[in-house]
C-alpha cells in the first residue's frame, strides 16, 4: 500500500520535474542559473528521502517524520515552475528601463528541447560583475563580441530579485551594430 503511494508520489515530483527547465526557458528570468542550480539540489534531496523512505520501509523502521518531509517537496517543482512562468506571462511590457551595454562573450549550451543562448555583458546590478543575458537565436547569431546593445529591463509580476526578462536590439550608439543589422536597426530605432 505504502510502496504504490510512493511511487505515484514520485512520478508526480517526477513529471513536474521534468516540466520545470522547460517552462523557465518560455520567460527565462535573469537568475535562472542560479534557480537550476537551486532546484537540481532539491530534486536530488528529494530523490534521496525517496530512496531511503523505500529502504526503511521495507525493513519496517520508523518512516513517518520522513513521509511527512518528502509530500512537502512534492509539489516544489510544480509551484516553483509555474511561479516562474506566471512571473514573466502576467509581466506588464509598458516601462521597460533600457540600458546600453556592450556583448562580451556568448554561452551556447545546446538542449533536447530547447538550448540556451546568453550573451555576456557588464552587469548595471550592484553586487555583480557580469549579467547572462537570455536571448533567442536570431539575436544571438546577430550579435558578436564587442557590440553595443541595449537590454530592455522588464521587472517580473512577482518580484523575485533579478527576475526580469530581456528584450536585445542594437543601440542606436552603435554604428557597427547598426550597419550589420541592416533595416532591422533601422526600423526599431523609428519606434518611439
């Protein structure tokens, strides 16, 4: 009975685990290294007490205080994945603060569903030295070292610190930008 409880309860962490890199890339925030990190700590916390919840029970040892520990992170990737989807679904696009800032080196990692690109510029926030940028793949292919850029800050709904997403266009400061962009450039620094 306990065993069958179990492994729903698993295949629901499972699913929602699974679901979680997938939703934070639809509006990748600023700090979503950091949130994979985080959350690949907790998955594998999580895995763990499942393991060991499985061992003691089938040596029928005490399991109650960790049953109660491991429904708490059940639902974890579910809330922590809609919570950042709903950050940057329900964003509010009308005063996005722009700030120029130059492309200092380009990430790739290339996934099974969806790959990251960033591209690296000096970070306008106190306390850190670069920002990767999440970009989609025109931008990135678009942009190379040393252009200048301009990164429109969206705050998120819900306030989680550095979750913004980013918007890059070439900055009109720019005239290598601007000839290599081409009418791109050209129409986005007509749009008031």
């Amino acid at each position: 009975m306990f065993r069958k409880r179990l492994i729903k309860q698993t295949t629901f962490f499972l699913a929602g685990s699974l679901l979680f890199p997938y939703l934070t890339q639809i509006y990748p925030p600023l700090d979503l290294d950091l949130m994979l990190v985080f959350f690949g700590v907790l998955f594998f916390i999580a895995l763990g007490i499942a393991v060991i919840l499985d061992r003691r029970a089938r040596k029928h040892q005490e399991i109650e205080i960790l049953k109660r520990v491991y429904a708490g992170f059940i639902p974890l990737p579910w809330i922590l994945g809609f919570a950042i989807f709903l950050n940057g679904k329900l964003d509010s696009a009308t005063k996005p603060v722009y700030v120029s800032e130059r492309v200092e080196g380009k990430f790739l990692m290339k996934g099974l569903v969806r790959g990251t690109r960033r591209l690296v510029v000096q970070s306008w926030r106190p306390g850190q030295k670069v920002e990767r940028v999440p970009v989609d793949p025109d931008d990135f292919e678009r942009f190379h070292l040393g252009d200048q850029i301009e990164v429109a800050v969206e705050p998120g709904v819900l306030e989680f610190r550095g979750s913004t997403v980013f918007i890059a266009r070439a900055s009109p400061f720019s005239d290598r930008v601007s000839k290599r962009a081409g009418r791109w450039a050209a129409r986005e620094s007509a749009v008031p």
